[in-house]
C-alpha cells in the first residue's frame, strides 16, 4: 500500500470492512457466498482483507447474491 494512502482510509479496506458486515448479517460464511456469488472463496478473503482492488463484475456479482445493490457495498465512510 502507498504511503500517502493509511488503512483507515484505503477503499480497499473499507470496501472487505463492508463486506464482511453485509455478509454477517445475512448470516453466510466466505464459503457460501463463494458458492451464491460465483467468486472464489480464496479470493473473497483477500476482498475482505483489503488485498485485493476487486474489480466491478465482482462487486455487481457479490451484490446480487447479498440481494443488495452494488451502491450498497460501497457505502462505507473514506474520510
């Protein structure tokens, strides 16, 4: 990660931060929305742990699944 760029406002990590909520509160493990959203569970730990910079199918694909819209997985607080 950039210097310039500190953890608490990196979207990559709020975007896993936001994941990983919406996916609790539906109740599901990695694994089963790997399995509803077609996106690999090895790669949704990474989502999740900020490592990856997910691309926009990937978003639309974990929103569908979550039965939310992909301006929901972005709703997370940058500043």
């Amino acid at each position: 990660m950039p210097d310039h760029v500190s953890s608490t406002s990196d979207p990559r990590i709020l975007f896993g931060e936001r994941l990983i909520q919406l996916r609790k509160l539906r109740g599901w493990s990695q694994e089963r929305l790997s399995l509803e959203s077609g996106v690999a569970r090895s790669y949704l730990g990474g989502v999740e742990r900020g490592q990856r910079n997910i691309a926009l199918l990937n978003i639309c694909r974990l929103a569908e699944a979550l039965s939310v819209s992909p301006e929901e997985l972005l709703r997370f607080d940058a500043s």
